[in-house]
C-alpha cells in the first residue's frame, strides 16, 4: 500500500509543479502585455502629437480610451505644456516625473517602468519622445494605475476557467500516471498527453493564445452541461479576446503606414466579402446589400484594406443597432464609386460629430476610438474619403467616396 500512495504523490506532484509554472507564465504575460499596451499607446500617440500644439483635448481623449491615471506634457526645464487633468505652465511634481528618464526620452530613448505607489497601487509610467520638424520638442508622459492594469471580469474569469482547466490536466495527468503503472500502453498514452502539456506550456508566451485555447476547450468539453449563463460568460471572454486581436492590429496600423497592395478592385464583391463576414460575427443583424446596376466600375486600390474599412464601418453598424437589417447601398457617380452603410441604432449625437474620426475618441464603453480614424485614413491613402452624412430618421450613414478607373 505503501509504494502505491508514494506512486500516487509522485504521480500528482508532477502535473502540480507544471499548473503552477502555468500560472506563473500567465502572470508573468499578462505583465508583459500590460508594459506592451502602455509602450503601444503612447508611442502611438507620440506619433499623433507629432508637429501638433500642445493642448489638453487629445491628452484627455487618450486617458479616456486607455484608462489611464495621468496624461502630460513636458519640456526639458520639467514645465507642463499641457496636462489632462490639470492646469499647464507650472513645474511638474518631481515626486510623481523621473528626471533621468524624461531626458532619456529627449534623446530619443522610450521607457516604461513602474516609478511610485499611492497605497498598494503601483504607478506605472511610460515617457515617450514627441517630434516637431524631426527634432524632439516635448516628452509625453503616461501614468497607469489599478485602472489601467485591471483586466476586467472577463479576464478574471478566463484566469479562473484556466485554473480549473490546469486542474482537470493535473488529475487527468495523475490518473494516467497511476495507470501507467499497470503497463507498456499507459505510458505511451501519458508520455503523449506529457507532449501537449509541453505543447500548452509554451504556447502559455501569448496570453490571448491562452485564454483562447482554454475558453473553448471548456466550450467543447462541457457544451452539454453549460448552463446558458455560463456560455453566454464563455462566449463573452473570446469576444474580448477578438477585441484585443483587432485592437493589436488596428495599433499596427496606427503606428505605421504599410505599403499599399494596389490592383483593380471589384468593389462589389469587397462588399459581398464584408457583408458575409459581419453577419457570421453578429447573427442577429442582416446585411442588405444593393449594387445599382447589377455592377460598379473597377477601382485601384487594395483589396484587403478595403474590406477592413467596410469591415469596420459594419461592425460600428452591427453594435449600433444589435439586431435587424443594416443596409449597404453602392453606386457610381460622375466618375467615383459610392458606398453608403446606413444602420437604424440611436445614431451619432450632434456633440460628438465633429470628433468622431479623432484617434482615441469613442461613444462606446468599450470601444479602442481607432476604428474610424484608421479607416478615414486607409480610404484618404486610396485618394478616396469618408464621412458621416446628415440623414432623416433614426441611426447613421457613413459615405466611402472612391475614384472609378477610367476605361
């Protein structure tokens, strides 16, 4: 009896090392991912303050669309320029700024590091080096506290069902040890559920892999006895899972401008590819598509950043109105071609029109305010525009504007 409870240790001690190093991995990310968006959002704003004057409005949309603690502006004498939350012209408070680091920046150099606590939170701040004719002019400094650094519920609940998940491994590995003592067909069944648990280990350097692969194991798993409050939790996770997927991508944009892969573009089936993609990913809305005449001139352009400005516009359509028809209406016009997505939500209200394509300003709770500035600016980079139109009735019209090729 003995040798078979020491086996049964042995055989448990094992996998708990392995869901502990999970953990640990996990947190280590998600630490990583926190310095990784911080670095991301001010180096994009950087950019965006580039050859701008100083002023509090893009600093406080910034703090808004991140949840951040603090937003500012510095000169080399340490004198706010501008500040999110405060007056500007004053000396910053030298126990919240690190000198070192500010002239760091003003040589160029970009840090992030955590640098005092209020309480048990601790500050982290990123200092970022903001141009003006190529020379650096001012340093844009960045605060993030519990807010920032918080991952939400829906994170805590991914963490939770990947504790329970490494826990099933964990028994699942102990049981096939214990077997493995019985025989030859035991081992090789636990030498090979040992390679995906290494498999898993690694892929643990990508926290959203994680999360994701864990939410739809317990999805496959469990589908028979998941209650529909919990599918509905399942399936929120992995929607904020794509969130932060398209907001990497949409950083990746903001950052820098990639080549355009220009062809003739059918823009009548970009719409039919967008239109099919926005109502597998929103089911309750329906997209109406209409090509006047059946057909549309060809346009130079780049196909795939074309539908992501379509893809965009109809997924601000499918939130905005959640259920029902959205209609997409295409037509040429005196030399251009015209595309017109038109949804029925509460639509635009009239204080925020004027921002609406501002990098970082957004009228929803968890909305990245960079849908609209990126797609304005892929379909500019086409020569082309778009803008918000006046409409009667309820919702929004958005018009893309495009150059026909000539024939």
């Amino acid at each position: 009896m003995g040798w078979a409870i020491a086996a049964g240790a042995l055989a448990l001690a094992g996998p708990l090392v392995a869901m502990f190093a999970l953990w640990r991995g996990a947190q280590l990310s998600l630490e990583q991912v926190l310095d990784a968006r911080l670095r991301g959002a001010g180096e994009s704003a950087a950019l965006l303050l580039e050859d701008r004057p100083p002023g509090p409005e893009p600093l406080r949309s910034l703090m808004a669309a991140q949840h951040l603690d603090g937003a500012y502006l510095l000169d080399r004498q340490l004198t706010v320029l501008a500040d999110a939350t405060g007056p500007s012209g004053g000396r910053a408070d030298l126990i919240r700024v690190d000198a070192d680091r500010v002239a760091a920046a003003f040589a160029g150099e970009v840090t992030v590091a955590s640098t005092y606590a209020l309480g048990e939170v601790v500050v982290a701040t990123g200092y970022f080096p903001v141009r003006s004719r190529g020379q650096v002019s001012a340093v844009l400094a960045l605060e993030a506290g519990r807010a920032f650094s918080d991952p939400g519920p829906w994170l805590s609940r991914a963490l939770a069902l990947g504790v329970l998940g490494a826990l099933l491994v964990a028994a699942a590995i102990a049981v096939i040890g214990r077997r493995a003592l019985q025989g030859q067909a035991a081992a090789a069944r636990a030498d090979a559920f040992a390679r995906v648990a290494a498999m898993a280990a690694h892929e643990i350097r990508n926290p959203l892999g994680v999360i994701r692969g864990t939410v739809e194991l317990m999805q496959a798993r469990l589908k028979r006895t998941l209650t529909l409050k919990d599918a509905e939790a399942l399936a929120d996770v992995l929607g904020e899972v794509e969130r932060l997927r398209r907001l990497t991508e949409d950083l990746t944009d903001l950052a820098q401008d990639r080549p355009l892969a220009e062809d003739e573009v059918d823009l009548a089936a970009v719409l039919e590819e967008a239109a099919r993609a926005a109502e597998k990913a929103a089911p309750p809305v329906k997209v109406k598509l209409e090509v006047a005449g059946g057909a549309l001139p060809r346009v130079r352009g780049d196909p795939a950043r074309l539908r992501q400005v379509f893809a965009n516009l109809l997924s601000n359509a499918a939130q905005a109105q959640r259920e029902g028809e959205v209609e997409v209406r295409a037509f040429a016009e005196g030399g251009a071609v015209l595309a017109r997505v038109r949804d029925r939500g509460p639509g635009v209200p009239p204080e925020s029109r004027e921002k609406l394509f501002d990098p970082f300003f957004t009228t929803k709770a968890q909305g990245s305010g960079l849908g609209l500035f990126i797609s304005r600016r892929l379909v500019e980079r086409h020569g082309g525009s778009l803008k918000l139109l006046d409409v009667e009735g309820p919702g929004a019209c958005f018009e893309v504007r495009l150059s026909a090729m000539e024939r």
